[in-house]
C-alpha cells in the first residue's frame, strides 16, 4: 500500500471500496506492516466519528488469522455506522482456489468430450433429491428426454438461454424445441455447445439423470438426524 494515510482510508471507506481494503491488508507480510495498516484504519475511524471505536484485535501468532481479524472489525465497525440490518459475509479468493470450478470454454468441433472432463459429480450424490418434488416423476422415458430434448430444458438456465439467444436462437415451448434463424447459426452453436449427451458414456449419463428408485428413500427427518448438530430443529414425527 503506497502513500498510507488516514485520509486515503477514509476515501475508500466512504466510497465503499471494499476490495481495496481487502487487498491492502492482506497484501501485508509482516505482523508488523499489518498492524501498522490498522492503526491507520483506527485513526481515520475517529476522523469520521469519535463516537465509534474499531474493535482491538486479539494477540495472534498467524498472520493469516490476524489479516482476517482485522478485516472483520472493519467490516463491524463500517456496518454499525451505516447501521445495516442484513448479515452481510465478505469472501476472498485466490486464483487456485477458483480455477476448478470456472466455466469450460470449448474452441473446437468436438465439444461432446467436455462433459467428461467436466462432470466430476452426480446430481444424487448425497441421495437427498428423494426429499423434493420432482417434474421428472411425470416423464415416462427420462433417458429419452435427456437425449431428444436436452437443450429445450437447458434453456430455462440464463446461461443456457443467453447462448442460444446469442446465436439467433428462439425457444419454441409448444413443440418443447430451439429453432435458429439460419442453418448457419445453428452450426455455430452446435460447434461451441453441442454436447451430445446421447453419444455418453452409461457412467456419466447415471451421474446426470440417476434412477432415483434404486437409491435409498430418504426423508427430511433423516437429513435432520444426520445434520442436527448444526442448529436445525427436532422433528417430533416423521415427514
């Protein structure tokens, strides 16, 4: 942080810059230069109000625990002044942390091979989907749907939608199809996004659309006797 003083702490306090704060203090790789930063965070508090004290910091011997101790008084302080009513949580990310779960762009004519490399979970992994009322119930073939009429649903995604759109795309709900202007245009699109889930192996087309019979029947009061140890309420009959 270059030219630290009060004043610039206070411009970025009272123009919710947020992310500057955030990459000042955790950009410090000394206690020392660290708790220096706070104390400059201190004295543009009083500027702004006297009334108002930032929190002390307890003594820590890891600086990534201290960098994220004093992140969260400020955080404290900024809100009791603005006098927030919501819970707010502020999160930061490193690259590495990120890169597993960024969206896979495909830059080829074989775009059928990026579920597999994608589709690392199933959507039944942890066999809770039998607690929710499920469209699928009412569909007679599901495998059939998911191989004719994949896209027609993918397009109640925004991301979905807003890449057919983006091609001159139109969503039919009637004949449950996606029609593009031109063949050119649907050529374009199946050569970016044309997954062919029909062309899959059984391995992942389970991990898509498992057969939710043949997992176990679970109940909200099963979720509750696994997870109650987190706050969640006793049931006193089952549901």
């Amino acid at each position: 942080m270059k030219n630290n003083n009060s004043n610039t702490i206070i411009e970025w306090l009272t123009t919710n810059k947020y992310k500057t704060i955030a990459n000042c203090i955790f950009s410090q790789n000394t206690e020392e230069s660290l708790i220096k930063v706070f104390e400059l965070f201190i004295q543009a508090q009083k500027q702004l109000d006297s009334t108002k004290k930032i929190k002390k910091i307890k003594n820590q011997n890891n600086i990534i625990l201290l960098k994220r101790q004093i992140m969260s008084r400020i955080l404290e302080t900024f809100q009791e002044k603005t006098k927030a009513t919501r819970k707010q949580f502020y999160m930061i990310f490193t690259e590495d942390k990120v890169e597993p779960f960024r969206t896979a762009q495909v830059y080829s004519a074989t775009p059928y091979r990026i579920l597999p490399s994608v589709c690392r979970y199933g959507t039944n992994d942890c066999e809770y989907l039998s607690l929710f009322k499920l469209k699928r119930d009412d569909i007679v073939d599901l495998l059939d749907v998911y191989h004719a009429d994949w896209l027609f649903y993918a397009s109640f995604s925004p991301i979905w939608l807003n890449r057919i759109q983006k091609h001159n795309g139109i969503v039919d709900y009637e004949k449950k199809q996606i029609l593009f202007n031109t063949e050119d245009d649907e050529e374009l699109f199946n050569n970016k996004f044309n997954y062919e889930p029909d062309e899959q192996s059984l391995e992942l087309k389970e991990k898509t659309v498992p057969d939710i019979n043949r997992f176990e029947i679970k109940t909200w009061k099963h979720f509750q006797e696994t997870y109650n140890t987190n706050g969640l309420v006793t049931f006193e009959e089952e549901i």
